[in-house]
C-alpha cells in the first residue's frame, strides 16, 4: 500500500490530498502541518477553508484512508511520497526583498525530511517555486542523506480557488517533472499511476523539472496578463465610450484569443498572481533579462493602476471628498466563493478609501470580521506567510464596520463598492436599497455584476468597470 505524506494543509495540501484519497482507496493519506489550529480544523466539522465540495470528499475519507495530523516527523518518516505544499511567499527583507521567493519553509522542510528519513522517499513540489528550487533541494536532501535515495519530481498545481474539487476532479491537465535518469523516470512513472486512476493519460504531461517548474509560473503569467490586458482596456472603454463586456465577448469569439478570463474587474487578487509574476521578474533579472522582467512588471502594475483608478473615480465622483461619508463594501475576498483574503483588491480600494477618511461598512458572506480586520492593518506581503508567524494584534480600525447582510452594509451609506461577484449581489432588492441610503446614492461596481441601467432608473448614480460613463460622471473627470 502506497503511503503519501503532505506537508502542509492549506488550500492547496488540504484538497488536493482529500482528492487523491478519494480516487484512490488505496493509497494511505496523511496531511500534516505545524498550525495546530488548522489541523484540528481538518478534524472537526468545520474545515479550515471554504471550498464547495471540499466537506463531502474530506467526509467520505477521512478516517478511512485520509488522515489529519500534527505529527510531522512521523508521518514523513513512513512515507513513500512526501509532498511539500508549504508557503512560498515573497521575501520581505534581504536579496530579492519584495520579488523573490522565500523557501525559508521550503528548505525546513526538506532539511526535516532528510533528517527523519530511513527509507527511500520520492518529494514531490507541489508549492510553486523559483526555476532550479529542485536542484537546491536535492542538495540538501542528498547532502544530509545518509545514503538513502531521493528523486525529486516538480507536480505544480493548477487548481483555482472556489472552483478546486472540480478543477482536481477533471483537470485541464497533471504535470509531472523528473529528472532524465532511470531514478527519475521510474519516480515519475509512481506519480503518473496515482494520477492516472482518475485522469485520462493523454491529460498528464511529463516534462524534465525546469519545464515543469517553470510552466506554473508561466501559467500565472498569462492568465494575468490576460486580467491585465482586459483591465487597460476597460480604461480605454471608459475614455471613448466603448463597453468593455462587449469588447470581451467580441474579442473572445475569436478561438485564437478565447472566451475565458476576460472579465475587467477591479482588479486580480488571490495569493499567487501577484507573487508568482514577482518571482517571475526576479529570476528574469537574476538572468540579465531586464527587457523579460520589465515586460512581465507592466501586468502588475496595471493591475495597481486599475486599484488606484477605482479608488479615485469614487473619490472624485463624490465631490472630491468622501471625509466622514459611509460607503458600503460588498464583498472582501478576492472572488466568490472563497473565503480567502490574500492580495484581495479589496484591501487597497479599502485602504485607499480610509486614507481618504471614510467610513466603511464591509460585507462579505464567507469572510470574518477579524480576518478583515486583520487585512486592514496588516503590512503588506505577510498575507502569505504561515498563520503562525504573522503577529496578529489588528489595530482598532474606528472607521470600519463589519457587518452581516448586504441590507445592513447599505443602510444611511453615500455609497457601495462591490468588490467580489458573490451571486447573492445580484439578486439584491436595490429599490430597497436605494430608499435607505443617502442622496445622491453611488453604485460602484467593481465586478460588473449589476444591471446598470435598471440601476440608473431606480435613480443610482451608477459607475461599472469599463462601461460608458454615467453623465454625472462624464462632469467628474478623476484624475488618474
Ligand atoms: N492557493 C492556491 O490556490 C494555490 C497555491 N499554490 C501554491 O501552493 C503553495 C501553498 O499554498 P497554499 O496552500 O495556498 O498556502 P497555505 O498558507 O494555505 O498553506 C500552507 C501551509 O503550510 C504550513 N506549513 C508551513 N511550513 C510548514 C512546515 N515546515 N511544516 C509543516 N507545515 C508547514 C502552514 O502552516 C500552512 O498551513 C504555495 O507555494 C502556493 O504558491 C499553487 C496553486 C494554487
Ligand atoms: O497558482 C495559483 O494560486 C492559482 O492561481 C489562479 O487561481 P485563483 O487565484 O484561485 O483564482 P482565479 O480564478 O485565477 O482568479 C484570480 C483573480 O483574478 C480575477 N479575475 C479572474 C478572471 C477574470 O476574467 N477577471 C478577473 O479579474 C479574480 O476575480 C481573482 O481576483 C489560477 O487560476 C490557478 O490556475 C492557479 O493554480
């Protein structure tokens, strides 16, 4: 019986393990992880992250061939194949600060790994790291071996949050890396039948580990630069009058181009875009290649600009000045269906509007008031670093409320930003809305989500990423 040890039971550990235990009854599964409380959560009826579907798989195995713990040493120590699903966030000091990965959990865990093991172990990248972050770690490993062998494989993982049980059930593809040695080729071949027992073989692609681990953050690219690109030209819709969904849907039949992922938003968010691309940049740089790096920057910081854009129509549509005015947040994490906060646009339009000195009523389904809380007083780029090693004392944000229904967020604002496109947003009673709010009353959309004219007829100002500009708007240019 094959037995698999996950470090790290996160949004990434967590699912994917519950799946492969799922589809493989018998394969033994155990995930394991420093954070006490995320584990204890792993055990008990509610999950430490918010996924649909993710309870009914967990539920099916747990006990059975998926197991949760604590016991790191142990567990890696019987594996066969260790998985690391650790944090790889990006350093906050020293080389590379603000670009560069941080394997600071990355390289603990191989140096346990190596230190624990008395048997052979294949190790298995699951987080996404730095091109070469093999060779580094095969370093460690058989520098510390004590003669035992251990094949490295890079299996970068390509599931989207919200949509992670059907994203691992039916991937797009599998993507395993190995070294071109016998060694190699065997480990991937143990891999590839773990996955093959629930994903068409023409869907697992094997690669040498450089390829693999640079198509994750490939991967991240191009999907942002396509948010990216959609988002310069929601400006550019804006400035001339031109409907941005129009642009996508046109642009989007052309089976070159491709429908999907281009929606403007207010932004992208999540915890992986922003700092993959980073990486992206810093390696290109660490390579002489400042034209890459520079190319790869720009998605970034259109993605700032877009941020700063919406901040500033609000500001500027309201008088120039929002001192004092409630503005209602609907929605706080990065998109629906998720309750995580990493990078979420809605911390800078947040931020953004405070320093302006609003008041805020922030609204989200899934998200808890002192995650928010947390969010709005934390410095940047520790959103990605272990639960347990941020200091988390949130300042006393007066000028924010979290409060628990969209009815509530809107009740006397000025104002409303829609930041996530929960579907609950979209079937909201805005005449009701619109007869408790003050005068002129705003509707911000960030996601696109309402219906803007009929907005416009209940008698909102309404402003929607990339649509032709409300008339109060057109006599209220931002400075951008
Ligand atoms: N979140 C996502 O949708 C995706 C994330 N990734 C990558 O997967 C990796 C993990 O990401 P997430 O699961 O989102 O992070 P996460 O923060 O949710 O989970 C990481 C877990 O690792 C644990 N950990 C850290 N050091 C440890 C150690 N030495 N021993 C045991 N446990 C340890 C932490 O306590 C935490 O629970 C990152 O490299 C990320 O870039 C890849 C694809 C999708
Ligand atoms: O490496 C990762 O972490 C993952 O990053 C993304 O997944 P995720 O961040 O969970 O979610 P996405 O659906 O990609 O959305 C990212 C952000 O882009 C925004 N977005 C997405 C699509 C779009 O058309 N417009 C747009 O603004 C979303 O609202 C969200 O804020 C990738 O889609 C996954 O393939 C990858 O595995």
């Amino acid at each position: 019986m094959v037995k698999i040890c996950c470090i790290g039971g996160g949004y990434v550990g967590g699912p994917t393990m519950a799946v492969i235990a799922y589809k493989c009854p018998s394969v033994v599964v155990t995930v394991v992880d420093i954070s006490v409380q995320r584990i204890t959560a792993w055990n008990s009826d509610k999950l430490p992250i918010y996924e649909p579907g993710l309870d009914d798989v967990v539920k099916q195995c747990r006990g059975k061939n998926l197991f949760f713990s604590t016991e790191v040493e142990k567990h890696v120590a019987e594996a066969d194949i260790v998985f690391v699903s650790v944090n790889t966030p990006t350093k906050t000091q020293g080389l590379g600060a603000g670009k560069a990965a941080d394997l600071t959990y990355w390289e603990s865990s191989a140096r346990m790994i190596a230190d624990v093991s008395k048997s052979s172990k294949i190790v298995v990248e699951k987080s996404t790291v730095p091109v070469k972050t093999a060779e580094a770690i095969e370093k460690i490993l058989t520098h510390n071996s004590k003669g035992i062998d251990f094949q490295i494989l890079s299996n970068p993982e390509f599931l989207a949050e919200g949509t992670a049980i059907n994203d691992l059930f039916m991937p797009d593809r599998v993507l395993i890396g190995g070294r071109e040695t016998p060694g190699g080729q065997r480990a991937i071949k143990v891999l590839k039948d773990i996955y093959a027992q629930w994903v068409p073989e023409e869907r697992i692609i094997c690669t040498n580990l450089w390829s693999a681990e640079l198509s994750k953050l490939a991967a991240n690219a191009f999907l942002a630069q396509r948010i990216s690109s959609i988002n310069a030209m929601s400006a550019l819709c804006e400035a001339t009058g031109a409907d941005v969904s129009q642009v996508s849907h046109a642009i989007g039949k052309d089976s070159r181009i491709g429908a999907k992922f281009l929606n403007a938003s207010v932004g992208f968010g999540g915890s992986c875009f922003q700092k993959d691309i980073l990486n992206l940049v810093y390696i290109c740089e660490c390579n002489g290649l400042s034209e890459v790096a520079n190319y790869w920057k720009q998605i970034i910081e259109v993605n700032d600009y877009q941020k700063r854009r919406f901040v500033n129509r609000i500001v500027s549509s309201m008088f120039n000045t929002i001192s004092g005015k409630r503005i209602a947040i609907l929605g706080f994490s990065f998109k629906k269906d998720t309750g995580d906060t990493r990078e979420t646009p809605a911390i800078d339009v947040c931020r953004g509007l405070l320093g302006d000195q609003a008041q805020l009523n922030i609204y989200d389904p899934q998200v808890p008031e002192q995650q928010i809380h947390k969010d709005l007083s934390m410095p940047k780029y520790n959103w990605n670093y272990p639960v347990h090693s941020v200091s988390m004392c949130p300042d006393d944000l007066k000028q924010v409320r979290v409060v628990s229904s969209a009815y509530e967020a809107t009740k006397d604002a000025h104002g409303i930003c829609i930041l996530t496109e929960w579907d609950e947003f979209k079937s909201l009673n805005f005449q009701k809305i619109y007869d408790n709010m003050q005068k002129p009353a705003y509707v911000f959309d960030g996601r696109n989500v309402v219906d803007v004219e009929k907005l416009r007829r209940i008698g909102f100002v309404v402003y929607s990423i990339g649509k032709p500009l409300d008339p109060w708007l057109k006599d209220m240019p931002a400075v951008m």
